[in-house]
C-alpha cells in the first residue's frame, strides 16, 4: 500500500500508518513536510507546503504532478492500493492510480473552507473532487456529519464510505486515571485546571480562555500544550505570557505523555472555532477519545458533532454559546462533586469507545484493500 499524506509532520500520519500495519498491510508513505528536523521513518519527500497557503499547496501538487509515478515507484508483488489523504493528495493518487491501475482510497478527515459555499473557487474545487471521487473506490470519513453535511449535502459522488474514528491505537493506559488528582486542581479545592492540547489553531479559544481567566484570576488555569498555529495566532506567545493563568508547556511526546499530561488536568478544552459552522463542527477530533482515555472531563459546545457524542457518552461540560459568558457559566458550574461524577462517568466508558484494538485495524486494512465486509461500507445514499 502506497499512503500519500499532506503533512509528513503530523502525528496523525503515522498513528495511521501504525494501524494500516497492525492491520496487516505493507505500507509506505510519500508526501509533502511542512515542518522541520528528522522524520519517525524513511518517507518519500515530494516537496514542502505551507499551512494556510493554498495557493502555494497548489503550486506545489503541480509541480510534483508529472513526476509522481517516478517519484514512487510501483511497489513488488500484489495488486496496488493508494490512500490519498485529503484533496490536494487524492489529485496525486488519481495520477498514480491512473499509471498503475490501482485502486484509489480517498481518506477524508478534514474539509478545507475554500470547499463550502456557493462562490465560484468553492464550486470548482468540488467539481475537481467529484471528477477524482469518481476514480474512488472507497471514501474513509473521520466523523458521520462528513457524510451528512458535506458529502451529501453537496451531492458528490455515490462512492461507498467507511467511518472510522479519529480514535488512538490502544495501548496500555492507567487502569482508574480518573483517581490520579490534578496538583491543587477543583477537587483539591484549588482552580479548575483546563487543559488544551494538540494542535493549537484557533483563535476564538485563545482570546475566550485569556478573556474568562483575567476576569477571574486565581479562579481557573489553563494548561496549553502542542503545536501553536503561529500563522493563524501570531500572537500567541504574547498573550500567554501577559497572562499568569495561562501557561504554555511546549510540545509533548506522543504517546509517551499522554497519561502523565492528562493526569495534570480536571477538564480538557475540545472547543474548536477555527472554521466555526464548517469542519470545527462537524469533528471528532483525536483529543476527545486521547482525553477520555487518561480520565479528562470534556468541554464541549453545544450543537456541534462532539458535543452530540459526549451528551450521548453523559460524560463532559457543555457550553450553551459561543461566548466568553458561556464559557465563563459552565466552568463555574462546575463544583468539586459534579467533576467527580463526570470523571467516573469518563472511566465507566468501555475502553472499544475511546480505542482502535487489533480487530477494528485489520477491518481497515481489509476495507482499504477492497477485502473487507461489504455490509460494513455504507453508500451515501444509503447511511
């Protein structure tokens, strides 16, 4: 299996490619680097690309377009598979596919904002898409609201789909992290400890949190922690440092860390504004289930796809707006029995819900490579 990432730099790109293997396939990897320093394994470097920068991207795929099939070549033994990550990944592996009469998977785990609307660029990249889609075998979707609020909404291709949950492998994890107290957090009678975690892009949470913590001082602390978007928030370093209950602790090893990050909060943030009423809505973002796992209570927004699992799940924190009142009411709320309730309603959920086991990564592989359960894969049309 040939996997083709947009950012060689993202974690998630090897969580997948650990689970395609765990799964049974043979997997090698190309794509574009965004970042710096040394890779976790040999990958085939196509070019560098820039966050933000879609028309540098473009260029970029352009460029490596015509040299793709030398670029890559074709793998020993077998009939060949492409996973194609995102768009701009999927234009590649159609030419690959296209060279090699392989089958063409189409992993969709993020819609850019230059997909949705009714301008002009919106309805040309769709277009674009929906002539790739077409060459597609399977379509691979992070969350059902994918499916439901852009796939179908759109009216792209009725390409079968398969969900699958931006959930971690499993690994061994503290049997009852919910018993491991924050130092000085809520239920020590100290502020209420919020953490966020991972890639840090949004905005809207960098002001709410500094804005709800200065009205409030000594009253919560946020532990930040991962990759800030410096060319989304350019001035995020300045405004944690100007503000004594926010604290920046740099990036963490993965997943070395996670129970030893996790263990330091009382609740964890997963509200996302990036691209509000768009893809921040329609996540289930890795954080969530990572989160759960290590016993962190969930703040989520209310009438987004999280906020609609974790009431399901009757685990987090729901915050009823958009605002910094919102904000600042539910985690006030929150009092040292209510955490204690969500916390063992957190380690009650069965570790299937939070987790990817062996089973589950082989069905992947198996879908991908077009020998999964076809009652598995649903249509479009169908779900």
């Amino acid at each position: 299996m040939t996997y083709l990432a947009h950012d060689l730099d993202d974690p998630s790109i090897w969580r997948r490619v650990r689970m395609l293997r765990q799964g049974g396939a043979q997997v090698r990897v190309a794509g574009f680097r965004r970042g710096q320093g040394a890779l976790p394994e040999p990958a085939t470097v196509l070019g560098r690309t820039s966050n933000g920068r879609m028309i540098q991207r473009v260029r970029a795929i352009a460029e490596a377009w015509p040299r793709i099939a030398r670029l890559v070549p074709p793998q020993d033994g077998g009939p060949e598979v492409i996973l194609a990550r995102n768009l701009e990944m999927l234009a590649l592996g159609g030419r690959l596919a296209r060279a090699r009469g392989a089958r063409l998977v189409y992993e969709l785990l993020d819609i850019h904002g230059m997909m949705l609307g009714q301008g002009m660029p919106a309805r040309i990249l769709r277009r674009v898409e929906a002539g790739l889609m077409a060459r597609t075998s399977l379509v691979v979707l992070s969350s059902p609201a994918f499916q439901t609020r852009y796939l179908r909404h759109f009216k792209q291709p009725d390409v079968p789909v398969l969900l699958v949950e931006n959930k971690p492998f499993a690994r061994p994890v503290p049997s009852s992290p919910q018993a491991v107290p924050a130092p000085g957090g809520a239920e020590q009678g100290g502020p209420l400890i919020v953490g966020w975690f991972g890639m840090l892009r949004c905005r809207w949470s960098l002001q709410v949190l500094d804005q709800v913590t200065r009205a409030q001082p000594g009253r919560f602390r946020v532990i930040l922690r991962g990759r800030p978007a410096l060319d989304v928030m350019e001035d995020f370093h300045a405004v944690v440092d100007a503000n004594p209950d926010l604290s920046f602790m740099g990036a963490y090893d993965w997943p070395d860390d996670l129970p030893k990050i996790y263990a330091q909060l009382d609740v964890a943030w997963l509200i996302d504004r990036y691209q509000a009423g768009q893809n921040s809505d329609w996540l289930l973002p890795n954080r969530l289930y990572e989160g759960c796992l290590n016993g962190a209570v969930p703040v989520v927004l209310d009438r987004t796809e999280v906020a609609r699992r974790v009431v399901a799940w009757g685990c987090g924190v729901t915050v009823a707006a958009p605002d910094a009142a919102a904000v600042a009411a539910a985690l006030s709320a929150i009092d040292p029995a209510g955490l204690a309730a969500r916390r063992a309603a957190v380690a009650a959920l069965p570790r299937a819900t939070l987790e990817m086991d062996e089973a589950e990564c082989r069905h992947l592989t198996a879908a991908i490579c077009g020998a999964g359960d076809a009652a598995s894969v649903a249509s479009p049309a169908a779900a």
